[in-house]
C-alpha cells in the first residue's frame, strides 16, 4: 500500500547530524533549502532528510532506525568515534542488539 521514500529527523544541527549519518550509511549531504539537509546513501537505500527544529528531542525513541552490519563491534566502535554514544546492551529470544544515540540522542539500533 505504500513506500517508504525518506524517513525525517527533526534536529537543531541538521548538517552536522547529517554529516555525522553519512558516515554511518554513506553517501553527501546537501542543502535542500528551507532549513533541510538531504542525504541519499544511494544504492538503492531510503534517503534520510534533516529538517531544522529549535525544540530538543523531548522524547527520544518514538520512533528509531534499526540497523545491520557484518561487524557490529567495529561499527560501534565506529559510531563512538564520529560522536555517537551507546545506550545499552539488549537481547531477548530473538537475538541482541546495541542500542545507540546519535549526536542529539536520537537512538538507533544495530
């Protein structure tokens, strides 16, 4: 019924939260206009569009990014370094997982 052609992240820094999510997927940063930074990791994977809020995330989590890797320890460590931070260690009998938070506390999981 329908497709997912981008996924909206409010931020107070919508380019440096985009360039910090290009380097986790890929692909450049650029201006959409009115306080929007697009950036399309390409291949064939759902841009992620930056849009300016002045409010700080109040509730982080309503909705988040989940996300695979072949090496999740070196994506983590990846993910600390350009200034994520993790949240937690999680599993249940589905498997585990490492919850993250982006630079302004958007969480994600991998």
């Amino acid at each position: 019924m329908l497709t997912v052609t981008c996924v909206t992240i409010n931020a107070r820094d919508p380019g440096s939260l985009a360039v910090f999510w290009a380097g986790l997927v890929g692909g450049t940063p650029r201006d959409s206009g009115n306080d929007f930074v697009l950036l399309d990791p390409g291949q064939g994977r759902i841009p992620l569009l930056f849009q300016k809020s002045d409010q700080p995330n109040q509730q982080p989590g309503w909705i988040h990014l989940d996300c695979s890797t072949a090496d999740r320890q070196a994506a983590v460590d990846g993910i600390v370094e350009l200034g994520g931070q993790i949240i937690a260690h999680r599993s249940d009998s589905h498997g585990d997982w490492v919850v993250l938070a982006d630079p302004e506390g958007n969480p994600f999981c991998i």
